[in-house]
C-alpha cells in the first residue's frame, strides 16, 4: 500500500484507506474484468487484510477462483462471492428483505447477503406482492420490529410504498427489471418507487441489490 491509502495494481487502484473511512472494504464490481484482474485484485486485499466481497460474479469465473482461494464462498441466486472472517450477527437491530414476487428473489438474495457479510441480523420475507397483500399482513409483526427493511420490487413497483405506509423505520426500495415489456426493464418500477407518496423511502438503482444491503447495513449501525 503507498502512503497515499491505495494499492496501484496498473489495472487498478485499490482504496485499502476505505475500510477505515466507511467501515468495510471496497467491494469488487465484476463485469468488465477479467478472471486475471479478479484474481490479483483478491490476492491484494487479502494481503492487506481486507474482506473480499465480488458482486455480479458469473459461476465460470467463481469456479476458476476457487482454485486459487479455497475460502471463497458463492451465492449462485445472488451472484455474489466473498471471503471473510466469521462474523456473527451483532445486537444491532433487525433488517427485513422482502420481494415482492419469486422472480425478484436474486436481488433479494444480494441485499440479504450483503447484510449478511456486513453483520447484519435478517429475515427474509419472499413473494408477498401487492397481488396478493394478504401474505404481506400476516407477517406485519415481524415488519414492525424492523430497524429498516428493504423492498425489491419489479412490475409496477408499488410495494415499496405500502411497506412505508405500515411502519415508522426507514423503507429502502429496489426496483428489478423483472417486467413484461411496458416495465422497460425495471424503469416503471424505479419511477414508481421515486414517486412515491409514502414520506421515508430510499431508491437505489434497478437491480443493486447490493447498494440497498450496504446501505441499509450503514443505517443499522
């Protein structure tokens, strides 16, 4: 590491400094690298002891990786990878996940991981969609135990809104491409989500999953 908090791998820059600043190490956004550029990022946090956190890591790149570092654990729902210390859940407060339908659950899965990794206590609440809210009130307890919960929504969004609407802690609302073609991908869910009449609602991007468990994780400290 220079003295200037980064290691300078060419390829990339590494921000070591980030786990003293934030709280956890910088997370590795996999698309556009290479298995090399993997490899060798990995090596260098590890030597400077940092946690390894890979999201949106493909299965054939997971496999080769794991012949360099045993230690690495996948989810295949969620797409993530990391290797770090065992931590337990703290006595922080509660984070609730839920998705509003099935085909939501991998983004889901990246949140709860992320919430995981981070120390996190979570439960998770899958396919309790405006469709059918019933399957949603009856855990309505549980909800209102939650410091912070995170909704992952697809189609018309509109989860998130009525979570709100039912508790006092903050709402952290993903919007996912799940969506027939007027859903454009996941941006009707995004604009309902940002439209939201429901005072406490945080959006993050369609489909990062992981930015709604980092931030969420920051909230429960």
């Amino acid at each position: 590491m220079s003295k200037y908090g980064f290691s300078d791998l060419g390829f990339a820059k590494l921000d070591i400094d980030r786990k003293i600043r934030r709280g956890f190490a910088e997370v590795i956004y996999c698309p556009g690298k290479t298995p090399r550029h993997l490899k060798e990022i990995i090596s260098e946090l590890l030597k400077n002891k940092q946690e390894a956190v890979l999201t949106k890591l493909k299965e054939e790149d997971f496999r080769y990786l794991k012949r360099t570092f045993p230690r690495l654990k996948y989810n295949p729902s969620a797409k993530l990878a990391y290797i770090n210390k065992n931590i337990k859940p703290s006595n922080r407060g509660l984070v609730v996940v839920i998705s509003a339908g099935t085909s939501d659950m991998p983004v889901a899965e990246e949140a709860v991981v992320t919430l995981k990794i981070m120390g996190n206590k979570v439960i998770k609440l899958y396919d309790v969609g405006v469709a059918g809210i019933h399957r949603l009130m009856h855990y309505i307890e549980i909800l209102r135990k939650a410091k912070v919960i995170i909704v992952v929504a697809g189609m018309e969004g509109a989860l998130a809104s009525l979570v709100s609407g039912l508790v006092s802690c903050p709402v952290i609302a993903v919007p996912t491409s799940c969506g027939y073609g007027a859903s454009f991908g996941g941006l009707s869910a995004l604009l309902t989500m940002l439209n939201s009449c429901s005072p406490g609602v945080a959006v993050v991007n369609i489909d990062n999953g992981f930015g709604a468990g980092y931030f969420a994780s920051l909230i429960n400290r």
